[in-house]
C-alpha cells in the first residue's frame, strides 16, 4: 500500500521561508509524477504544483510561482516544497499526492494522498 | 482558468436514501474529472476519475457520470461512513493549472 509521509511544517513569520518534505514509499516513486496540494483552515483543496519523475519538468500555481519550488531526490525517495516569502494566505495544510500514469503519461489527478503537515505563516 | 461550481454546497440526507452532486466546469473538461471524498481530520481520497471510472476499492454504491461540462456524483444508498465532503477536480486545463470545486458536504 502506497504511503506517503509529509514534514517540516510549522510556525513561520510572514516573509520567512520553510522547506516540506514528503517520504514515499511502497511503491516506485522515480516513476510517477508528484504534487503537493493545500488546503487552507476549513476552506477547500488547492493544487500547489506539480513535478515530472525526472524533474524535468514542473508546474506551479499563479498563486507561488517565483516563491515556491518544488523539487525531489528520487535516490532517497523524498519530494519537496521550498516555500519562500511566505504570506499569511499560504496557511494551509499541505498534502503530497502521487499522480497515477498510463505507458509514462500523466493523469494528472490524484490517487494517493499522505495525511499532510500544517503550515501556520503569522506574526 | 477552470472554473468548478459544485452544488448544492451541502446537502442534508438520512441513511439509506440517494445523495447527487452536481459539479459544473466553466470550459469543456472532456471526461478528465475525479471526485473525491474528505472525512474530518483525513486526507482526501479518490472515488472516481475518468468523470466514471471507480478507483480501486471504491464500493459500487459511488457512481459518476457526465462529460463536457456537466458532472455528477452519486451515491446510491448513505452508509454512515459517507457522511463526508466531496470534491470534484479537472486534470484538461494542462499544461496550466489542475482546479478542484468548492467542496459538497453531505451530513445527517
């Protein structure tokens, strides 16, 4: 059964920066396509952005872009999300979610999801 | 951007009876649509995707239909357990954003 563990989440001021992490395994995580998604306190779920299994190519949402980069370490089977410039309006709870494929192609939805770590950006 | 307007935002059922979701896209999304299911304090797991299709392990109770623009969830018979919220999410907007709707909570 597939699992995926976040980390790294916390208290940051705004303007400060944090780096999330996710552990995958159980399955062969240098193959699919990642993402991680928020959801801010009871509101909806966000899509954060997006990364290719070579990270050759990746995608942010309007909202981060030139402030959040996704990246990973397909050795360690880690994904990241370095947060930079953090405002009051990235609070959220943050899920790392694995993009299922077909013969190599994305799908672009989402079939696993880890329980996710809690990102709090205030003064 | 894709816009997903889903409706009602909650809906009141008892156990047993028909819940139907509807989820509405601003552009034609084709059949790339997933639905999904958030208990409190629990990551969001998929239901369907494919706008019909059900993931592995999804009880037969939860079915999905439409295509284009018009979307629907239901469940055929309210079991405790699904009592829940429920999103819907576009993946044919690419190579710009993914979008969810605004989320359908079905309570007691």
């Amino acid at each position: 059964q597939v699992q995926l563990v976040e980390s790294g989440g916390g208290l940051v001021k705004p303007g400060g920066s944090l780096r999330l992490s996710c552990s995958a395994s159980k399955f062969s995580f240098s193959d699919y396509y990642m993402s991680w998604i928020r959801q801010a306190p009871g509101k909806g779920l966000e899509w954060v952005a997006y990364i290719s299994p070579s990270s050759s190519y990746t995608n942010l949402a309007e909202a981060v872009k030139g402030r959040f980069t996704i990246s990973r370490d397909n050795a360690k089977s880690l994904l990241y999300l370095q947060m930079n410039t953090l405002k009051a309006e990235d609070t959220a709870v943050y899920y790392c979610a694995r993009v299922p494929g077909v013969m190599g192609a994305p799908l672009y939805y989402f079939d696993s999801w880890g329980q996710g770590t809690p990102v709090t950006v205030s003064s | 951007e894709i816009l997903l307007t889903q409706s009602p935002a909650t809906l009141s059922m008892s156990l047993g009876e028909r819940a139907t979701i509807s989820c509405r896209a601003s552009q034609n999304v084709r059949s790339n649509l997933a639905w999904y299911q958030q208990t409190p304090g629990q990551a969001p797991r998929l239901l369907i995707y494919g706008a019909s299709t059900r993931a592995t392990g999804i009880p037969a109770r939860f079915s999905g239909s439409g295509s284009g623009t018009e979307f629907t969830l239901t469940i055929s018979s309210l079991q405790s357990e699904d009592f829940a919220v429920y999103y819907c999410q576009q993946y044919n907007n690419l190579p710009h954003g993914l979008s969810f709707g605004g989320g359908t909570k079905v309570d007691i």
